[in-house]
C-alpha cells in the first residue's frame, strides 16, 4: 500500500482518487475551489479531500506530504503543475513524481529538472493509441517500463513469420529481450525453450528500445 497525493480534483484526479483507494492505497486530494471540494466529500470519504492550494507548501505538509510515495500533479494548469511538481521532489523529496500535461506544447518543460519522473501529455498518448490501432498486424506497445526505457509490446504471428517452427531456444533473440508469454487460440502459453511459435500466435515481449527493430524484424 502507497500513500498518495494528488493535486487537482477535476476529472482526472478524482478518477485516480477512486481507483487508488479501491485498490487499497491511502489518499489525500487536493484542490481549492469549493464546488470541486463539495463534489469531492460527496463521492470520497471525507478524510481523504483536502481544501487548499496545492503549491502552497503549507497545505502540501498538512496534506502529509512528508510520508508521500507518489505525488501526482494533475491540475488544469501546466503552471501549477510544474510550480507543484518542483515543490514535491527539491523541497520534499517525493520518491516519485507524476504531472499532467495539459498543452501538448509544454511537454518539453515536463523533465527531470522539474522534478517530473512521469509526464503524462493526454494529447500524444491519445495520438499513439489511435496510430497503433490503425496499424493492423504492426508490434503494439502495451506498456512502458523503467521510465521509458523498455516496453512491453504484442505482437501478432501472420502465416509467412520468419520466427514461426523455429525453438524458443534456438530463436537469435536480442540480448536485451524476453518472451514474456504467447497467447494461442485464447489460452495464455508460459514459453520454454522447445516451444515453437503458429501463425496467429499472440507474442508479449519486454524489450529496450535499442532492441525493439531488431525483434520486430524478427517476429514480422
């Protein structure tokens, strides 16, 4: 369980709020506008909201920022969030930071510097789903690991796959990649070396991005 702060009660972090407690994380939400605020004790228990500026120091030590895991900044306001983020990391020292991005545009701001360990631009995740599922067929990125550095991706066996009849084993796999599992025919396979892939086999894999053209060669 992960003690977590979250600075905007709009939407988005209400919606975190709700599923980080039904998952047994304790939680703090903080916004200062007062029909937010009545929103909130409304659908959060009551503990758990908190009325205040969420740059303000002050509100943040109140809120117990000093026990936080995770802060997440996720206000309307790029400003604010940058303001908070640098708050949360230099002056508090959170283990992890987590921002919104809001305008596309500012994304380049959202970095190391200002204490952000996790950009979120809903604009450019948006975009790339809507990319990846119109690539019928090409490798999907599922999730990404270790802040950005690995992925996991699927990637679906077509009839004329050069990986297909050959062993696990004897696969010239990237040296900085894993067979996680392979889907067939609805049933989830744990790989081992003997194993050889069909058309139509679903393939999760955890790669670097180095190695990612090399496995999509590969599995194509």
């Amino acid at each position: 369980m992960f003690f977590v702060i979250i600075v905007g009660g709009g939407k988005v972090g209400s919606h975190l709020a709700k599923l980080l407690l039904e998952e047994g994380h304790e939680v703090k939400i903080i916004d200062d506008r007062p029909a937010v605020i009545e929103r909130l004790q409304q659908e959060l228990p009551a503990a758990a909201v908190i009325a205040g500026d969420g740059s303000s120091p002050t509100v943040l030590e109140a809120a117990g920022i000093h026990q936080a895991k995770v802060l997440a900044a996720v206000t309307a306001q790029d400003e604010a969030n940058l303001v908070i983020t640098t708050l949360a990391r230099f002056e508090f020292n959170v283990p992890r930071v987590i921002a919104r991005v809001n305008d596309p545009r500012n994304a380049w701001m959202f970095n190391a510097e200002m204490g952000v360990d996790v950009a979120l631009n809903q604009a450019d995740i948006l975009a790339k789903l809507i990319a990846e599922e119109m690539s019928l067929g090409d490798m999907m990125t599922l999730l990404k690991l270790r802040r950005g550095e690995y992925s996991l991706v699927e990637e679906k066996l077509r009839p004329n796959s050069k990986a297909l009849g050959i062993p696990l084993k004897d696969m010239p796999l990237p040296a900085t990649c894993v067979i996680a599992s392979v889907i067939r025919k609805g049933e989830v396979l744990i790989p081992r070396g003997n194993m050889t892939f069909e058309a139509g086999d679903e393939v999760l894999a955890v790669v670097d991005d180095a190695s990612l053209p090399a496995l999509r060669a590969l599995l194509s």
